[in-house]
C-alpha cells in the first residue's frame, strides 16, 4: 500500500510539473502572438477580419491617403511617464479655432491612417486635428501593445500638452478606433482626464483585454481563457507593467461624465457587437449608440458613410459649441 501511495505522489508531482511547464511556455507563447511589438502573421489569414470591397477600396485607395500626404502636419514628442518618446501628428484648422480632435489608431495601425476621420474633422468641420502614435506602435516607442490600458495615460498627457498650447478654452473631442476606441473608453472615466474633453466617440470598442482575448482564444484556438490567460495576464504585468483584467473600459464607462457615442458594425465577429451594447448600456454619462447594419470589424464608416457623418457630426453640436 504505501508503495501505491508513493507512485500516487509521484504522479501528482509530476503532473503539476508538467501543469506548471505548459503554463509557462503556453504563457511566453501567447505574450509573443499578441502582446509583443512586431508582425502579427496569424491575423493575415483572419476570417474575422475580412471586409467588403467596398471597405478594402476606401481603405486602400481613398481620396483621404493623398489628402494626408499633403499635409504640412507637425511632429510632436512627448516622453510618457515611464521613459518611453512617444510620436504624433499634429495640423491646425485653416482657420482659428478652439475645437480639437483627437483620433486613435487600432491595433498595429499608426496614427496617420485615422486620416480617413481626420478629413472629415478638418475639411468639414474646420477642427485642428491630432494623431498621435501609440506605444509600440508607429515612431512610438514601446516593445509591446497596451491595448488601451498604459495609452490612456498617455493620451491625457497628450490631451494636456495640446490644451497648453492651445489654451484653456480648447474643445477636445477624443475619437477612437477598435483599441484607439479602448483606448479613449479606458481614459474617459480618470480622474485627472481634462475638462476639455467634452465629447467620446469610440468605433468598435472592446470591454476590457482579458474580455477580448478570453473571446479570441475560444475562437481561434478552442481554449478555454482559465488557466493560460490568467498567466499570460500576470507575464504581461511583469514584462508590460498590466494586467488584463484591470484594463477595463467598462469599470471607466461607469463612472465617466464626458457624453459618449457609440458606433459598431452588426456583422462584427472579430470584436462581437454585444461588447458595445453592454458598454452603452452600463454608461453613467449621456451616450448614444449606432449599429451598422452588414458592417465587419472597423467597416461602418465605409458601408455607410453619410449616416456615419451626420450621427458624429449631430452628436459633437451637442456637446461642442460652435465659434
């Protein structure tokens, strides 16, 4: 009997052995795929990512790229406040103003591709328009993606370096897509967020990190989030300085006071529609909410342009004045 107890011990040993190894590699490898700056090659084969014609033609070949190229835009720096030189591009209104825009990319874009959005600030809307780099991204530094949760400080400082030059009566809205629009929900609800900031429109947002990627790992990967996610969360804390689970844009939703507006696409399966629902529905301040029906991810603005236009631009007149 206690020969059986013995190997019994053994076998429990060396499972937790094996338990603990798999963790570890599973972790390390999960941190590579999606946390580490560089090139994300399981995305390109993504089903979840692919967009209409219609979508792939204004992304690839609208108007907006040679509006951006030729722009006379300003490269701003500015040091976050953990050491890192972060890049932005800044390009005042044609004529004075005190509203701003602010517009931030998703995930492995750059700053400049939110010039789809920016000309509309720009041209239609006589805005001064900034598009900053996020970490790991772009000329920013970083070696890694925050998904949000460190860029949100960083956007506040950008937003107070910009309301110093620009002064005090400055008008910032934030605009944000996929973990641009994170990113901005994720600042929305902090303390030391500006008053300027009188306006949030977050296309296509997600509820918190450990939420998208408990979702993504289901999908591509027929796992289950726990145990390896929660690894892989406290490895990110460790080498990226946060967690999953406290890069929450629902827990700032429920506390913010600055108006937001919603948008998303009904046909999103790359960050379900449901997440921006129970954003909306959970938000303390004024909100409103826009589905695009047959839209992917990101694509709403390109399958229906003109009631993407007019629901921001009546949304920004309630909330913004108009000088």
């Amino acid at each position: 009997m206690s020969n059986i107890r013995i190997n019994w011990k053994k076998l429990l040993i060396l499972f937790a052995i094996v338990f603990l190894v798999i963790q570890l590699f599973g972790s390390f490898f999960f941190y590579e795929l999606a946390v580490k700056r560089g090139p994300k090659d399981f995305l390109q084969k993504n089903t979840d990512l692919e967009v209409s014609d219609k979508a792939m033609d204004l992304f690839l070949n609208g108007d907006w790229i040679d509006w951006v190229a030729a722009q006379k835009f300003e490269r701003l720096t500015l040091t976050s406040r953990d050491g890192l030189k972060l890049s932005g591009y800044y390009l005042p209104a044609s004529k004075p103003t005190d509203k701003l825009v602010i517009l931030t990319h998703g995930y492995l874009g750059n700053a400049k591709q939110m010039g789809l959005f920016g000309q509309h600030y720009y041209i239609d809307l006589d805005y001064n328009i900034f598009m900053p780099d996020a970490r790991g991204h772009g000329k920013s530094e970083g070696n890694y993606y925050g998904f949000g949760w460190p860029d949100r400080l960083d956007l506040i400082d950008w937003t107070q370096l910009l309301v110093k030059r620009l002064g005090p009566d400055t008008q910032v809205a934030y605009h944000g897509l996929s973990m641009g629009a994170a990113t901005v929900l994720m600042a929305s609800g902090e303390e030391e967020l500006p008053g300027q900031v009188k306006a949030i429109i977050a296309d296509s947002p997600y509820e918190s990190v450990y939420q998208l990627f408990a979702y993504q790992m289901n999908r591509m990967f027929h796992l289950p989030a726990f145990p390896l996610l929660d690894s892989t969360s406290v490895l990110t804390k460790m080498r990226a300085g946060y967690s999953f689970r406290e890069a929450s844009a629902l827990k700032e939703v429920k506390k913010t006071t600055v108006p937001i507006l919603y948008i998303h696409g009904e046909s999103d399966t790359f960050v379900p529609t449901e997440l921006t629902k129970n954003l909306y529905q959970h938000t303390s301040s004024d909100a409103e909410l826009l589905i695009v029906p047959n839209a992917n991810h990101g694509e709403s603005i390109a399958l229906d342009e003109d009631k993407y236009k007019m629901t921001v631009d009546q949304f920004l007149s309630r909330y913004i004045d108009l000088k």
